[in-house]
C-alpha cells in the first residue's frame, strides 16, 4: 500500500466536514482488464462509513438495497453522481475501491445517460476499500474531490 495518500479508513472519522435502465446480469457490458485497474468510488456519509466499519461490511444505502446492488462510479463519473444524488450534502466520504478484490458479484451495466456503471451484487467487504477522503463543500455548495481524482 503505497504512502502517499491518506488513509483515512483505518484511522476514526472524528471531524466533521462541511430514470435507471439496467441489463440482466448475464447482459452487463464487458470490462477490459485495464480498466479493472482503476478504483471505483462509493459515496457514503460518515455515519454509513462508520456503521460498515464496526460491521466489517457494508450492505448498502436504501437506495442500494432498494435497486438489488451497491452503486458505484468510476472517476470521471463522480461529477454527475455527486451533483445528481448527493448536491450540498455535507458528511460524505469518498471510498476508492479495489475492482479486483470484488470478484464477479462487479457487473458494468448500462444507467445513466446509457453510460456503464459499476454495481456490486454483494455487500461490500472493506478489505477491498483502498483509502477513504471526506467530500467538503465549498461556499457555493460544490464537493470536492480529493487531489488525484479526476472527474
């Protein structure tokens, strides 16, 4: 694990900071190998964050549990997905994850816009979290990303 970044998930979150169309499962797209690489992004709140940290797992939000898997973003996806379902929430964390550690219950279907999403029909075992940021806002009420995650 490199160290360069903040760890965040192994050490307590004290501060506090300021029309879905799915394919079957057996349809989601295919996803080469290179971009397996590259973490995927859970937004949660703090409060989520924690509850998953003592449980060792997490089961998903309402929304997760609602639609069947856990919701997902890759990078340049984080953007619309915190302007779309998280706009001016204060007490989000941003989780990398580890694609690889996820095995096959990772499907890359197509929902907003058409565009392939990352959906985990699992719960989401943090062994596979690589890091954790919390999400500030600024004044105008716009998240932001931590340095070196492009969206």
């Amino acid at each position: 694990m490199p160290n360069d970044r903040n760890y965040g998930l192994f050490r307590p979150l004290v501060h506090r900071i300021s029309g879905l169309s799915l394919l079957a499962p057996e349809e989601a797209a295919t996803v080469p190998a290179e971009a397996m690489a590259e973490p995927i992004y859970k937004i949660m709140t703090e409060a989520a964050f924690e509850a998953a940290w003592t449980q060792g797992h997490f089961d998903g939000s309402a929304d997760d549990r609602r639609d069947g898997f856990i919701h997902f973003s890759a990078a340049h996806q984080l953007a619309g997905t915190l302007a779309k379902h998280f706009a001016g929430q204060e007490g989000l964390v941003l989780l990398a994850v580890d694609p690889r550690r996820l095995g096959d219950e990772l499907k890359w279907e197509a929902s907003r816009g058409g565009a392939s999403f990352p959906h985990l029909y699992a719960p989401l075992d943090l062994a596979a979290v690589l890091w954790t940021e919390p999400l500030p806002l600024t004044p105008d009420g716009c998240h932001v990303l931590p340095e070196g995650v492009f969206a």
